[in-house]
C-alpha cells in the first residue's frame, strides 16, 4: 500500500514542477515539489507523512523564493 500511495504523490508532484519566472510562482511550485518529496519521504522512513509534507513544503517555498530564473528555469507553469 505504500508503494502505491509514494507512487500516486511523486506523479503529482512530477505535474506541478514547472517553476515558472515570478517569485511567487518558484515559491508555489517549490512548495509543492517540497511537500510531495517530503511527504514520499516521511512515509517510506516510518514518519508522520503530514509532518514530513509540511517540513518539506516549507523548505521548498523557501528555495523557490530564494531562487531565480536564472538559477534554475524549467519553464512556464502548469497553472499559467
């Protein structure tokens, strides 16, 4: 069961990686790359997935935001 629900997240995650070229837009999509790994992760280790979602989420927003377009772009968002 596992497997199944760390694969279902990872494809998620993997439709929302788009950056995009706005702060807000690297923050977003940081934070759902962030969550998505966190979750994948917490859950396979035996942790909290909740918590590992929202740790990873927190750190992704932060990287998107510190990041910029000439960093890394991997291009227009899904959401744009």
């Amino acid at each position: 069961m596992r497997v199944h629900q760390a694969l279902a997240m990872t494809v998620v995650a993997m439709t929302l990686t788009a950056c995009g070229e706005s702060k807000s837009d690297r923050a977003l999509s940081g934070a759902a790359i962030g969550a998505g790994a966190g979750a994948i992760g917490s859950s396979l280790v035996g942790g909290s997935t909740a918590g590992g979602a929202l740790v990873g989420g927190a750190v992704g927003a932060a990287a998107g935001g510190l990041t910029d377009k000439d960093d890394i772009n991997l291009g227009k968002p899904a959401w744009r």
